[in-house]
C-alpha cells in the first residue's frame, strides 16, 4: 500500500467520524450550541473527504469534486464556527447578517467548482511535470488572494476574538472551558496558514490530516468535558443577573462566588469576598444564616432596614474539585411577600365569614387514606347552612367520609334511590367530573329538595346544597295547572294518561287491576234545559262521589264533557265488579243543587287487566265499548239502575 493510500484511507475514517459527531449533535438539539457545532463537523468532514478524493483522483472530473469539497470547507468553516463561538459567548448572530456573511463563501465555493472557465480562484495547470494532481497550486487566484483569503481569516479571527473578548466575564474557576475551545483552533489555523504560504508539499492537502490528528481532542471536548453543554459564560450572565442575592461558599464554608444582589446586600465586591470565610460577612447578627446551613432548613431573617428575608441552601452537585462539598446560599426578599400574605389573611377570613353566613351549604373535600390505605374522600369543612340542610352539627361533619354526608342529604329517598346518588356522586369524582343532581329530604314531617353541585377545586372535592324547596313547589303547582281538570279537581285527559301509564308500567307481572269508563247519560239535557252553571256544580259533585266511592290511591280523570274514567290497581274482578256496582248507584243518588233536585245516573264501562288488555290504550278501548253497550241497553228505559248501568268488556 503506498502513501496516498494509507492518507486516503485515514481520512476517510476521520470524514466519517467527523460526520457520525456533527450528525448526532444536530440531531440531538439538547443544549444551545449543539446544532452550529454539530454543522461545523459536518461541513469539516466534506472538507476531509474533499482531501481523500484529491489523494485517489486519476482524472480530472475526481479531482475537481476533491477540489470542489475542499473549497466548502475552507469557506463555511470560518461562518459556521463565527456563529458557534458567539452563542458559546452568549451572543447571538442575527438571521440577516449570517445571509449577509454567507455570500462571500457561496461564491468562493461557487467559483472554484468552475475554476477551470476563469481561473479566478487558482491558475493552471493543475499538475506537475511528473503529472501529479497540484492539492495547491503553483499560484492563487485573484478571488482567493484579494477576497477568499482575507476574509476567512477575519471570520475565524472576530469568532476567537468574541470568546476572548469574553474572558473577564467569568469567573476564574470558570475559564478553562474558553481555552480549551480557543486552544482547539490552534492547529487546523495554522496548518492552513501554512497551506497559504506554501509550506509543504504541494501534492498532499495536509490540513485535512491536521483536522483528524485533532479528532481525539474534539471528542473529548465534546463528550469529555461536555464543553456544548455547559456554557459557562452565559451561566455567569444568569447568576449576575439574578435579583435575589445569591452566595457560594465550598466546603470549608468559604466564599467562591457572590452576585450583584450578593454585593450590595452585604456592601462588598466579589474580589474581596473571595475566599474569606462566611463568618466574615455575617457575624453574630445574623444567626439565621449558620442555622440554615446547619439544619438545611429554610430560614427567615430582618435586615437592619426592616426588609424580611427567606433563606435556603442547596448543595452544589459537581465534579469539579474547586465547588466539590460545596453550597449555594439563596436569600430571597419576601417583604412584599409577607405583605401580601397578611392581606390573603384577612381576604380568607372575609371569605371565610361570607361563606359561613351563605344561605347555601357548603362542604369541602379532599382525597385522604383510611386506617388500611386506601383512598377516600373526606370532608374538611363545613358551614353552618350544611349542617342547617344536613340536620347535623357542624363539627360533627368534618372529618366525615363523603357518601356518609351525601347519604344525610338523601333522607327522603328510599334507599336504592339513595344508592344511586352516592354511586353517581362517587363515579364524579373519581373521574374529576363536576356533578349537578337533585335530591330529596324528609325531616320532621317536612320535605325539602336540595340541588346539590360538586366539582372540582384544585386537588379538592366542593359541594354545594342549594335550596329548591320553593323551586319544586311551583314546579308541582305548574304541573298540577297542567294534567289537573280546573272545575272538578280530578286529573285531566292529559294527567290521567300519563298517572295511568306510569302506574302500569311499574306495577309487577302478575298485578291485576280494572279500569271504569264513566258516562253521565243525563248530563247533556241537564245542562241545556237548566244552564252550564247549574252543569258544572253537577259534574263537581259526581267527581266527589267518585272519589268517595273509590280508594285514595285509585286514579280518577275527567277526559271532557260528562265522561270520567278511573283507573283501579291490584284489584281482581270481584272486587272490581263490586267497586263498580257501589259508584253506579252512588252516581245514580239525586243531585241537589240550589232548589233543583236533579237525577243523573251514568253507564259504567268495566275492563279488567290484563285479561281485557295488558296496555292503557287497550283498557280504554275495552271499557270505552263496553259502556257504549251499556248506555244502548239503558236508552228508552226509564225504570233502571244498578247492575243494569254496569257492563263488563267482553
């Protein structure tokens, strides 16, 4: 293997490494400065690479794409690494002035992969005698001497400049990052100022050579001292910057770092705090300070001009030797703190008096764990509204599991609707859900309904009991105008047929029952010949035999005119038939009303279910015939009465 094979291989492997590092720092984007560095490697192993076809090239096309990579190199590096350094600095490199910046090397870059047209970056031949590629030419271009040249080295030069330049910002423990990063230029800048005086040979590009002799020593800056991920330049502007003084003293309690907040509460600069013991700067007055750091407990101190301070201590994790064992003494102004602190005081106390006196109760919860661990809801607090609507005593409903005071306010209910709110209520809560849901007490012989709302405040559970007793008693007086007939008082066509269905549809498969369908065959030349006046008090009276005559719990309606219908539950067809007969001749007793003495006797139909019908429709198609036959067999007839009113659905 000759020479240039062995240089060619070398750098191949150095292209490759500079790439693997520069792509996995651009990728990664951990910490500031990662991406411009992790470009600069990139952009250096096309510049390697560049030097490793330039080595292998045997015609004119190889060797113009090694020249051409070359060139991309010695131009982007000096932009890319202008722009690392600054953000190293702490500094930033405007959008519009890295484009600006940016233009010079496009055309360096531009000019030398067309070089052979115009020769404006170097001149030909690019061989020797021996015919031998030329990796430097005999003589440099005017673009590279005038342009190229001087401005990649001012580049290079304003980005070491601006880390120089930065030095008396930090802090001396601090500075070896800076010359690391400083000393890593060295080599690969004067190598290439080497390359351009034309020092060496002139058939081998050494400085990519120089640039993977200097790859161990990236490495280790990189993955090593971690210099892309501490930065500390732009740490030191942080800690300066801080308003709340700020102390660091090592192990043996002596000072390695003040702040400006540091200086002007202790009245001293850094330098002549340097390296004095803690002691003196705070002596007997301020004993707070040596009891934080021999508790690590925060700790609160006065000033002499009455401002209160908030003491804390942190240990200092690291490895470097000079803050190893070390801590860091924060002292925070809280004055304004304390100030505000007072005044949520008296705010809590107001609220807490407001909320007190509200007419609403109101419970707070918070998750706890019982005596085995487990999760639970308990309450907190409670207002004197909570134990008015809760029938308890105040006290005594703190420290109270959450069902067991939800159950207090669903005494009214029977108990699988009782069941049921506290399942719902806990599911809310569980899933940090808000809950709105109505319930029903009964105290003393006295109902009330309360809406209760829970949800969710912060990490805490609140409920609030509303009082809707007046609420639900307009709802019921609204419902009652609504399904009740205003002249006899029994539930109209609407109500009835709404009562009736939900009667059937609860009751048991085997419940029996019967319902009557009611025609007052006089009625209607009643309230011709003797007024509608004289009409209606008739029909109030027939709808009071009806409810004399039936059970407090049957269901009567009036569907209009002269008709009523009753619906009779868990009644079979003797009780039914016997019901019946005993309302025909109620209905058939005189009415009297003023001076008239009025008769007015009424058809009955009778349905039985279920053996008529299973339905409410059904029964009143069946009772509705049945009394149409019934009042066909009574027409004409002046003599009957009884069970001759009185027939039976077939």
């Amino acid at each position: 293997m000759n020479l240039d094979v062995a240089l060619s291989v070398l750098l191949v492997f150095g292209a490759a490494c500079f790439l693997m590092m520069g792509s996995s720092l651009v990728a990664s984007r951990r910490e500031i400065g990662s991406m411009p560095v992790g470009v600069l490697f990139v952009v250096i192993s096309i510049w390697v690479a560049g030097g490793a076809i330039e080595l292998l090239a045997e015609s004119f096309t190889v060797f113009s794409i090694g020249r051409t990579a070359h060139f991309i190199g010695t131009a982007l590096v000096p932009i890319v690494a202008y722009v690392y350094f600054r953000e190293y600095a702490g500094l930033e490199t405007p959008t519009r002035r890295l484009a600006l910046m940016s233009i010079i090397p496009f055309i360096s870059v531009l000019l030398a992969a067309t070089n052979i047209h115009h020769e404006s970056m170097w001149y030909l031949p690019i061989s020797n005698a021996a015919g031998d590629f030329l990796t430097r030419p005999e003589k440099w271009g005017p673009w590279f001497m005038f342009v190229h040249l001087p401005y990649s080295y001012a580049v290079i030069g304003a980005a070491i400049v601006s880390l120089l330049t930065r030095i008396s910002a930090v802090a001396p423990a601090h500075r070896r990052g800076l010359f690391q990063l400083t000393g890593a230029c060295v080599a690969p800048l004067a190598a290439t100022m080497a390359y351009d005086l034309g020092f060496g040979p002139h058939t081998i590009s050494y400085v990519p050579l120089v640039f993977v002799a200097m790859l161990p020593v990236y490495a280790w800056l990189i993955y090593g001292e971690k210099i892309v991920e501490f930065r500390p330049l732009a740490y030191e502007a942080v800690f300066q910057n801080m308003q709340d003084p700020v102390v660091v003293i090592d192990e043996q309690r002596r000072v390695i770092g003040l702040n400006h907040g540091a200086e002007n509460l202790l009245s001293i600069v850094e330098s002549a705090a340097l390296r004095e013991p803690l002691e003196a700067l705070f002596g007997e007055d301020t004993p707070e300070v040596f009891e934080v750091l021999d508790s690590g407990l925060p700790q609160k101190m006065m000033t002499t001009t009455g401002r209160f301070l908030h003491i804390q201590v942190s240990p200092i994790n690291t490895n470097r030797a000079a803050a190893r064992g070390g801590k860091v003494l924060m002292f925070r102004d809280v004055s304004d703190v304390e100030k505000a602190q007072s005044e949520v005081r008296k705010s809590e106390k107001l609220l807490r008096t407001i909320i007190d006196h509200s007419v609403n109760g109101i419970v707070r919860f918070r998750w706890g764990e019982d005596d085995d661990g487990q999760k639970m809801l308990h309450s907190i607090f409670a207002n004197s509204a909570a134990g008015r609507f809760l029938g308890a005593d105040v006290d005594s409903l703190v420290d109270r599991r959450a069902p067991d005071l939800i159950r207090l306010a669903t005494s009214g209910m029977d108990s699988k609707a009782a069941d049921d709110i506290v399942r719902r209520f806990e599911t809310a809560v569980n899933r940090g859900a808000s809950l709105e849901i109505e319930v029903h007490q009964r105290r003393r012989g006295a109902d009330r309904w309360l809406r209760m709302i829970c949800e969710p405040m912060g990490d805490d559970i609140a409920a609030t009991f509303v009082d809707i007793t007046g609420d639900k008693a307009k709802e019921r007086q609204m419902e009652s105008i609504a399904t009740s007939d205003p002249l006899t008082g029994v539930l109209n066509r609407r109500g009835f047929e709404r009562h009736a269905a939900e009667r059937l549809t609860a009751s048991a498969d085997d419940a029996t029952g019967a319902l009557l369908f009611i025609d007052l065959n006089e009625f209607k030349q009643i309230n011709d010949k003797c007024g509608h006046e004289i009409g209606d008090q008739l029909l109030r009276i027939a709808a009071e035999r009806l409810k004399k005559s039936l059970r407090s719990h049957d269901i009567i309606g009036r569907p209009g005119g002269d008709e009523f219908v009753a619906l009779v539950p868990d009644v079979d067809a003797s009780i039914a038939d016997k019901l019946a007969v005993r309302l025909a001749k109620g209905l058939e007793e005189p009415y009297v009303i003023g001076d008239d003495t009025l008769y007015c006797a009424a058809s009955i139909g009778l349905a039985l279910y279920p053996d008529n019908a299973n339905t409410l429709t059904g029964l009143l198609r069946e009772a509705d015939e049945a009394m149409y036959r019934a009042k066909a067999r009574c027409r004409g007839v002046n003599d009957i009465g009884g069970n001759d009113l009185l027939e039976k659905a077939i």
